[in-house]
C-alpha cells in the first residue's frame, strides 16, 4: 500500500509477507490501535543561542567612531577587525556563532560585510565565513548579522567588517558602545579580547581603540553523538534504553532514535529482538531485514506511537529475506 497522502501509513511488503495472509492482517490491525505509524513534517529543534563574547550595551550617545569603507582618495577602502579568543572547552566542543552584533551608523547608502578571519599573528589572516544583515544601515543604532561557524576551541579569530561598495565612495561607522567598555568574555563562555585592528587595502594592520561594540551570539557545539541507526539490544528490548547502534555492524551509541533517522532491524549480533517503544518515537524510515521474528510493541505505560516522517513510499519497508515481523499495542 503506497500513497501521497500526509498522514497515511506507507508499507513495503515482500513475497514473505504475502505468503502469511492472517500474519499480515493482524500486523495491520495491530498498527491501526497503536494509531501509530503516520506520516508527520518534522523540524530539528534549534540549539538555544547564547551571548558568548562583547561589549554591546548601547550605541546612543557615543560619538566615538572607526570609518569602514571610504576615507579619502588614498584610503579607498578601510577594514576595522576585533578579535577574540576561544578557550578550553569543558564539556563541549566549540561553538555554533549564528549571529553578530555590532552597532553601526551611516548618513549613506553603505553594503556592510561582516566576517570572520583566522588569526595570523595577531592580525586578521584569511576569510573563513561572511554574516549578512537585512537592515540596510542608516541611522546610528544596533545591527545583527547571521550566518553560521563554527569557533574551535583554544583558537583565535577576527571580526571583520568591511564595505562592499567603498568603489563608490561610501562608508559608515562603526561605533564604540556607550560606556567605553573592552569586549569580554560573557556567560561562563571561556572567550577573550584578542585586539582590534584597522587597515586600509593599501597598508598593513595598526592598532585601533578596544570599546568598538560587539556581541557574538552562539549555541554550544556539544559533541555529537552517533546515530542511531540499527537494532543491536545490547542490554534489554526497550527503546528508550541503550541498545542502539550506529551502524550495521553493532557499533553500540547511547543515541536514541530521533526524527531524522533510518532505523533497521538489525545490526550484527543483535539480541532482544522483542522490543517495547517506551515512550513516543519520531522516525524517518524503518527497514526489517533481520531473518529472526522482531517484534515492536508499545510498552507496558503506553499505548505510545511511532511516527514515521519519511516521503510516501519510504516507510515501512520489510525485506523479502526477514523473518516474521509483529508491530502492535498494548490493550
């Protein structure tokens, strides 16, 4: 039974199945009170962002100013960077930066470029990500950049801005906050103030004043673990426990099954085939090919539901060469 429709079960059966009418109908039934494998839009839930690093405050009354762009005849095309230091990470592996914040402010029509640079000495070295921004910059005030990379843990990098059309001689300011702070670190984040420099394309990097304003905001880059990819059983039949592994070969992981995932029953030297969900599951695909009976059952708490997320066509999908296979409820 295959359809387009979102909210209808899709199976793959093989020859075995259809050669055990009475197996195949009570599999169904079965499916139908676990009310259970449906098809479902799915999104990863976003890291929450945090700030890591800056000095941002306000922007209001400052007049305290370094021109990106446009100076003069002979500074055609002026840099100002900021740099900062990611240190050990307990814990964590790096950080996500999804957004950076600086205040800006132009009385022209300026097309503002914010990137991030490796260090190199001290000094801004090679391109490495660009943040865009969708406000174009007028009026003194605070502007958020977005993109995404990912900052390694004990290295430094550059903030850069610069100004895409400085050809055209524009510019605008970027400006110190109003309290005339250095950036530092912020929440517990194990990141420092590196320097801030300036240049002109036509000379190398000098020294700048600190209090430029800055925050980057970033989600924690927590290492990831394997995926959840096969049955492997390893300690009992529940999903919720660690019997997982991350490949076809029993790899074991402490993953559970999420939504983005391809499950299959089952990896080498799988044990425990006879499985309880244990609380409600979100998948992608489920593929039976392990010649042993594999049972999934909903758990004494139930009833729970798995829910698979994948196209029409990609659900369910029992091998030809598996063994007898039973997906039900609790009463």
């Amino acid at each position: 039974m295959n359809t387009s429709s979102p909210a209808v079960l899709s199976l793959s059966f093989s020859r075995k199945w259809r050669k055990r009418p009475a197996i195949l109908a009570a599999s169904i039934g079965a499916l139908l009170a676990l009310a259970a494998i449906v098809f479902a839009v799915t999104t990863a839930k976003a890291a929450p962002l945090v700030n890591i690093y800056g000095n941002l405050g306000t922007v209001n009354a400052s007049t305290t100013s370094n021109t990106v762009g446009y100076l003069s005849l002979s500074q055609q095309n002026q840099f100002q960077a900021q740099g900062f230091t990611v240190g050990n990470q307990p814990g964590s592996s790096d950080w996500d930066i999804q957004e950076i914040q600086v205040g800006l402010g132009s009385s022209g029509a300026p097309s503002p470029v914010v990137s991030i640079y490796s260090n190199g000495g001290l000094d801004p070295n090679s391109l490495l990500a660009t943040f865009s921004g969708t406000t174009p910059v007028s009026t003194k005030g605070l502007y958020t950049f977005t993109g995404s990379f990912t900052a390694l843990k004990n290295t430094s990098y550059w903030v850069v801005l610069s100004n895409a059309n400085s050809a055209s001689q524009e510019s605008y300011e970027w400006y110190t906050n109003d309290a005339f702070t250095t950036p530092s670190e912020q929440n517990a984040s194990n990141v420092s103030y590196l320097g801030t420099s300036e240049r002109d394309v036509t000379s190398g990097w000098t020294f700048a004043i600190p209090s430029l304003s800055i925050r980057v905001n970033a989600s924690a880059g927590l290492p990831p673990l394997p995926e959840a990819e096969a049955w492997l059983g390893g300690t009992d039949g529940t999903w919720t426990g660690n019997n997982w592994a991350s490949d076809a070969v029993g790899t074991p992981t402490t993953a559970k099954p999420a939504a983005l995932d391809d499950l299959t029953f089952s990896a080498t030297g799988a044990a425990h085939r006879s499985t309880t969900l244990g609380q409600d599951f979100t998948i992608h695909s489920l593929t039976i090919s392990d010649p042993l009976p594999v049972t999934i059952d909903s758990g004494l708490s139930g009833p729970f539901t798995l829910t698979i997320s994948g196209n029409a066509g990609t659900g369910l999908n029992v091998q030809a060469d598996a063994g007898l296979v039973t997906i039900g409820a609790n009463p």
